[in-house]
C-alpha cells in the first residue's frame, strides 16, 4: 500500500511503502534508525539485520543523505517520538543515489546556508517554518470566508505609489513608467466600494535599503478592506482575525512549534482584546523609559516599538500617529487634525510591526488637498479619487505582513527563514 508520512496513522501494524529522502542515520552492527521524510513529515525507519535480506541492511548502512528510496515496511505506534509512530523497514530500494549533499546535520553559517536554500529548505527545522506559514495563510482565507470578505486580487504591475515613492522599484511597461505594487490597498478600496468587505494576499515590493531581521525586498501581505467600517471597528476585526490565527497555529501545528521549540504558552496569551495606547502616550512612556531622542512628531524605530511592547504581554496598538509621517490617504481625527486614524500593531517578542492599519480620506475636497500636498495630481491616480466622488463611505482597512507574523509565531530570529526564497538587500539567489 503505497502512503505518505502524513497518514502513517491509517496504517497502523500494516506493511506500507512510501516514496522518502534519507535526511539522517545512525547505525551499529546489528541495526540501523533513518530518519526519513517525505515532504508531508518525517519518521524514523528501524531496520533490523536479523529481520531483513542482507542487501537491504547493507543499502541502510551505505544509504547517503538525501538519497531517494522507496521504503517499505510495518507501521508500528513509538511512543517515545513526538510524532507517534516508527516504520519497522522490510525492504529498501534505492531511486537516487546523493553525493556529497552540501548541508550535514553539522553547524553552517547563515550565508552558506542562504547560498543553498533551495537544499536548505528540505531540513526539519525549515519544513516546520513553511508549515506554520501556510497554516497562517490557511487559516486567513478561513477567517475572511467565514467573515463575509471576498478575496480580491490587486495588480502587482501599477502606476501608483500607495506607501510613497521612495521605495519603489521601476519598470518598464512599454512606453510608460510602471512599479511592482507596494501595496494593494487603492486598488482594494475600489473593491470595497464594489463589494463591501474584501481582502487580497498577495507579493508586494519594496526596495527598503533596510538590512534588519524584520525587512525584506519580496513579501507577502493580507489586505482586508471595508466599506462602512470605522478606526475602531477595524481595530476588533485586526484583534479577531490576528487571535484567530494565534490559535489556529497553535491547534494544528503541534509537531511543528515543538520542532522549532516555541514557547506555546506565549502563543495562547495571543486573544483578543488587546492593548490600546495612542502615538502621544507611546511618547510619553519611551520619554520615561529614557529615550531622549524621540521627540514628538517622529517616527518610531525598532528599537522603540520593542521597548513598548516589552511593557505588554499582549500584542499592542499605537494608534493616531501624526499625520506628518504617515500616508496620504489616512483620514485626520475629526477631534485633532495634526494626528490621523490609524494604528499599527507591535508584537511582543521584539518582532516589532505586524500590521499597519487605518482608516481612510472619504472626503473628496480633503483628498484633492492631499494630492496637491503630495504632488499626486498625475493621471495615474485620476480613478482613485473618483472613488471618493460616487456614493463615498467611510471605510478602513489594514495589512498583514505575513513573514514577520510567520517568525513570530514560529518563534524565529530574522524573516528570511519564513519565505521560501528570500530577497533581501543584496541578495536574489537562488
Ligand atoms: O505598514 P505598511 O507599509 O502598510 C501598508 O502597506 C498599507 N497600505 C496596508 C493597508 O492598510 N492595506 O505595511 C503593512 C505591513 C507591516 O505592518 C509589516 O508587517 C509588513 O507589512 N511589512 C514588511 N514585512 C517585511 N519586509 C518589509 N520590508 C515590510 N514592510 C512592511
Ligand atoms: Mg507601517
């Protein structure tokens, strides 16, 4: 019976075969243990010399790792294993034989292991990373379904800045000038005034001159955008929907979290609701932490959103930061114009910013404003005030950064372990 790691517990005390790598061993005179994977998980095969033909313990001794075998023998229950169960091996046959495979169960350095990572990719600890990374993303088209949101898709190739021009990386788009999106966000608002609540999940780019743990060039972001929905509404749904995922992980990634040595108690602290303060208290409290150098109407840096969050258990919220150094699109407090409604979310742990979030500009004199203070007037950006010009509404919206929420519930140092094939400053291979 042909299987895969995965459903191993389907078979228990029946003779299974199932398609593997050998990615470690360890073997004596008399027995040999493989440590196989699959893809969908791994397992420990136990090959007895006096239970198999002489070939097949002689292949389980020579085996090298990375080789590719189809194995075959009884599932039995291993109660010392966190995974449950054993494969005790009948027979062995070799599909491909690996030479001299690049990353041993031996320390490597970080850039070594970069320079590999389409090998890399294939050791316990990055196969728990991705596995957490898709549960986040399954659990989000969970979330929004069940929610009423529509998944949308933005374009990637754009003739609009949403986050600032700075840093946007150029192309060419045939005799025009185009961009690869930073952001969906406009183009969502068109999709909430089409269909109400929508979210997309896609690449975004940024050419941040950033060598941090927390940036890369290439990443993923979940944007929700909502018709009808105001500052503080949008910040339940960000609380709900960043708990929900907290406890998806958690319930469907046991092995994984245990692999990586997360601590979990700290995941199920994740649940809403979650702390409020705004941009003027922030100030304050890293005023009395000894940061003498923020001063009102600056931009937070990594290390201040740290020293806010070490002061929560929980996920915080900055909100009304000035409106000086955020986008343009954020709409002003009706209670005090120099501040806008927005809010980012800062994770414990150090893993600093995990969403950026607000409401927007639904005034169409406001937002023509806007557009002379930042010189948007060209043609590209025409349809997106006209969104503020038919049956405008008040709406907000948010994004996600999916690697940062990846290490962070992963319980990993810097985000270029949470994407598959990282770009980074400096970096496009592989
Ligand atoms: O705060 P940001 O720039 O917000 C926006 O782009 C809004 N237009 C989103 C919206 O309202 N629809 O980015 C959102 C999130 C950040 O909080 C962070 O988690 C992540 O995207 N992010 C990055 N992640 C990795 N590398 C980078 N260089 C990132 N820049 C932002
Ligand atoms: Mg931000």
């Amino acid at each position: 019976m042909k299987t895969t790691i995965s459903k191993v517990s389907e078979h228990l005390n029946e003779e299974v075969t199932i398609g593997c790598w050998l990615a470690n061993k360890r073997s004596s005179g008399k027995i040999a243990f493989l440590q196989l994977r699959d893809g969908t998980g791994f397992i420990q095969g136990v090959v007895v010399k006096a239970a198999v033909d002489e070939e097949v313990f002689q292949l389980a001794k020579s085996i090298t790792q990375e080789s590719s075998v189809y194995v075959t023998g009884t599932v039995v229950e291993d109660t010392r294993s966190p995974f449950g169960y054993e494969l005790q091996v009948n027979q062995l046959e070799l599909i491909h034989e690996a030479v001299d495979f690049p990353i041993t169960p031996k320390e490597h350095g970080t850039e070594f292991l970069m320079d590999h990572r389409h090998l890399w990719l294939r050791s316990k600890r990055q196969h728990a990373v991705m596995k957490v990374r898709n549960e986040i993303i399954r659990a989000s088209y969970e979330f929004f379904n069940n929610n009423d949101f529509i998944k949308i898709d933005p374009p990637i190739l754009t003739g609009s800045a949403a986050e600032g021009t700075t840093e946007l990386f150029h192309t060419q788009y045939f005799d025009e000038e185009a961009y690869l999106s930073q952001s969906g966000q406009l183009y969502m608002e068109a999709a909430a005034m089409a269909f109400g609540k929508v979210f997309s999940f896609g690449p975004t780019f940024r050419a941040e001159k950033s060598k941090t743990r927390r940036h890369l060039i290439e990443f993923w972001m979940i944007e929700p955008e909502m018709a009808f929905v105001e500052h503080d509404e949008s910040l339940e749904i960000q609380e709900q929907y960043v708990s929900y995922l907290a406890k998806a992980v958690v319930d469907n990634c046991q092995l994984e979290l245990d692999t990586l040595g997360r601590d979990v108690e700290k995941l199920k602290n994740i649940t809403a609701p979650f702390p409020r303060i705004t941009y003027d208290e922030a100030v304050k409290l890293l005023q009395e932490k000894g940061f003498d150098d923020i001063k009102w109407g600056e931009d937070f840096g990594s290390p201040h959103e740290t020293a806010i969050a070490e002061m929560y258990e929980k996920p915080v919220f900055i909100t009304h930061y000035p409106k000086n150094i955020k986008a343009f699109y954020m709409k002003p407090d009706p209670t005090n114009e120099d501040v806008v409604l927005c809010a980012d979310l800062i994770a414990p742990e150090g893993y600093g910013e995990i969403i950026g979030g607000s409401q927007r500009i639904d005034d169409l004199t406001l937002m023509q404003q806007r557009y002379d203070e930042h010189k948007l007037s060209g043609d590209a950006y025409l349809w997106y005030l006209e969104l503020r010009k038919y049956g405008s509404v008040p709406h907000a919206g948010f994004g996600l950064g999916l690697e940062r929420t990846v290490a962070w519930f992963s319980g990993v140092e810097h985000v270029r372990e949470t994407i598959p094939f990282p770009r980074l400053l400096n970096r496009l291979y592989p």
